[in-house]
C-alpha cells in the first residue's frame, strides 16, 4: 500500500528534547538510576499561590471556552507584566495567548512566512526553530556563532546571508542551548540590520527572567525603533516552573500579524486551557519572590556545574550567562572512534553511564552536547563524575 504522509509530515523530525526525556523516564521506570541532565524545564513544584489560582478557577466553574486568543484579564496581565518590567505598552488587541511559546512561535511561523520565504536563525539554534518554519514550507538560514567567540553572533555575517527572500531574523537571548546573553551592541547592531533589510524580528524571551552575574536583559522590542518590527514571544512555562500548563503570549504592535497568528489558532486549537490561563494570572500578577529564589537557585548549580566540567580534561564550556543550560563541547572526545558524534556520545552516556543528556546535533552543533542545571547539586556532581570516568575512557 501507498504511505498516506504528506511530505511534510515526512521531512519533520521529532523533538529530539522531548525524545530523550521519554527514554529517560522509560528507563527510571525499570528502576534505573538515571542522571537526568536533560531536563528543559525548572524541577522546582509551581508556586502554590499559582496553584491554588487554578483550584479557585475551578471552583468558580470557569471550565468553558474562552476568547480565542486569551482571557480579557489575562492579556491585562500580560500587558501590566511587559509595561512594568520593561517599560514597553501594548493594547489588548496587540497580544495574542497560546497554549506555550512554542505555539506562538508556530502560529507567527504560519502567519508571516510564504513557500520559499527565508528566516535567519542563529545557530547553535532551540531544535523547534528550523522544523517550525519548515512546516511553514519556508527555509530556514543557518547562520553560525562560534564557541571561541562566545556564541555570540556576528552581525556581519548575517548580514551576508540576507537576502530579497528574508523575512525575518528570530533571536533567541538567553539562548537555549548556549545559555548565552547577548550584549547590547550586538542586539544594537542586529537593530540596526533588521530596519536596513526592513525586516521582521521575532524575539523569543522564554529566559528573560533566568539571568545570572547580575546581567542585564533588554527585550529587542525596547530598542530604538524595534516596537513595531518586532513580535515578543514569552511565556510563563520557565519563570514560574509551569511547563505542564501551556502558557505562552506574544505581543506586537504590528495587529495584522497579531490578528492572523489568532486567526490561525482559532481554526487550530482554539482558546488555551481556561484553568492554565486563571493561573497565569496569577503568575504574572501576583508574588514574584519565588522566582527570584529559583535564580538564585539555579546561579548557584551553574557555578557548580560549570566549575566541575572545568576540570574535566577534554571538555569545554562557555559559562552561560542565563537560561539552565551548559552546552559542553565533547568533539575531542569523538577522535577515539568509540563515539563519532554527539548523538552517539549522548547513547552512550545513558547506556553506559546511565546520564542522560542532549545531543548537540539537533541544535545545529555536532561538536556538543546540552547538560541542563535544572537538577540539585548532588545529581550534577554525581552525573559529572561518571561523565568524567567517560571522558578519561574515550580519551
Ligand atoms: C528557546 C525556547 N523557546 C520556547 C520554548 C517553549 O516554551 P513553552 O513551554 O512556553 O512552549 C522553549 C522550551 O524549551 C525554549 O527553550
């Protein structure tokens, strides 16, 4: 018989992410003492003010559709959230919710790219990037940034791979995987490209509030002249450790942009959880003390992390600057032959040393792999150990 998949379905790849946390959990299930470095989202429980706000949404009976594209009281918060942090002002109609930022990302993808049409992505890139915007039959430009000069992009070469067909830059700071912050005359000089090009800048903001050393986050909307060529895409999964509950938002000035992207979620998905969206609510508008210890938290387990690899020979990192991830150059360890990739490094890490991690590959890099510091200190000196043990054997 014929294969009924589209095209499409058949170029896509599965979250490599969210495959390697399932095998992860497959293992623990058979009572497997796992190191788990895979984690993409904070181990802490969510806040119970946040918690009790969705009992309360609940009790209330608010178990019905909502508007499509958010709650009234949610786009408030929202909005109140993104006034008082950074100083930027959006109406309610300049703001879309979705069920995480991830569905932002896909409904903007779908709302602004043609067949054909090309978005710049700076690599090492989140694994989601390249598949979304290929499920938008559009192509997405790899553009480099480079170990030795902190993954940092550099604005020239972006520059050079822009072309009549780009529509849009995505940037992503902190970045998952590299956990790197970018400067401000870096974001300054992608600015100063995006309005030269005349071109869309779809901001990705998930780890704005995940920022270690006192580093200083500058939402790419908030610079001179960027409000209205730029989509922010945020949401509440990492800040306030709520993954499960599928609460992303974006906001932008440009409403026809905004008005498609929830055009394209009503014939879709329709309205995010009523329940998820009550506690949103009180995510953004309530306490904020919590999220101001997990940082402090997790600071700390990046020091500790970090410090640690640092003293495995063979291995090398670029200290992040935020998010929870260490992106940890392994190529050294492929020149024994026992491993060749980091995919292989990856399965046999789990195989071998039951620690599970995230191959580089699908970020855009070979040459790593992610260790995620979303996990107390005795599991990353433990797990660092017996990847230490791997390095010294393939060495
Ligand atoms: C860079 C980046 N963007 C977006 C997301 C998606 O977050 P959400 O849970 O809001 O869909 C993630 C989650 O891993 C991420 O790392």
């Amino acid at each position: 018989m014929k294969t009924f998949l589209s095209s499409r379905a058949r170029r896509l790849k599965p979250s490599a992410t969210l495959a390697i946390a399932a095998l992860e959990k497959e293992m623990r299930g058979r009572g497997i003492d796992v190191v788990g470095f895979g984690a993409g989202e904070p181990d802490f429980p969510t806040p119970s003010h946040i918690r009790e706000a969705a009992k309360r949404s609940l009790d209330r009976g608010e178990t019905f559709y909502t508007p499509v594209g958010g709650t009234p009281a949610l786009k408030n918060a929202v909005a109140q959230r993104v006034r008082d942090d950074y100083g930027l002002d959006y109406k309610a109609e300049e703001i879309l919710v979705s069920c995480g930022a991830k569905h932002c990302l896909a409904n903007v993808f779908q709302a602004v790219l043609d067949p054909g049409d090309e978005a710049i992505v700076l690599a090492p890139y989140w694994v989601s990037y390249p598949e979304m915007i290929e499920l938008a039959d559009a192509v997405p430009v790899i553009v480099p940034t480079r170990e030795g000069t902190g993954f940092v992009p550099d604005p020239e070469e972006v520059e050079a791979r822009i072309t009549p067909r780009t529509k849009a830059i995505l940037v992503n700071s902190p970045s998952n995987p590299t956990g790197v912050l970018y400067p401000a005359e870096i974001l300054a000089e992608l600015a100063r490209i995006a309005e030269k090009h005349d071109l869309l800048v779809i901001s990705d903001e998930i780890y704005d509030k995940l920022v270690y050393d006192g580093g200083k986050f500058t939402p790419f909307a908030a610079l001179p002249g960027m409000k209205d060529r730029t989509i922010l895409v945020n949401g509440v999964s990492k800040t306030y450790a709520m993954t499960g509950f599928r609460i992303g938002y974006l906001a932008s000035t440009r409403t026809d942009i905004v008005k498609a992207a929830t055009n394209i979620q009503s014939q879709s998905t329709s309205n995010p959880a009523s329940t998820a969206q009550a506690a949103a609510v009180e995510a953004l508008t309530g306490p904020q003390d919590e999220v101001a210890r997990m940082v402090e938290v997790f600071e700390k387990r990046r020091n500790l992390m970090i410090e640690e690899i640092n003293k495995i020979e063979g291995l090398s990192v670029v200290k992040p600057g935020g998010a929870f991830y260490a992106f940890v150059n392994t190529s050294r360890l492929y020149l024994s032959g026992k491993v060749s990739n980091s995919a292989d490094l990856a399965r046999y890490l789990l195989e071998t040393r039951h620690v599970a991690c995230v191959p580089g590959g699908p970020f855009g890099s070979e040459d790593h792999v992610r260790l995620s510091f979303a996990t107390g200190e005795e599991t990353i000196l433990k797990g660092l150990e017996r990847l230490r043990e791997v390095c010294q054997e393939l060495l």
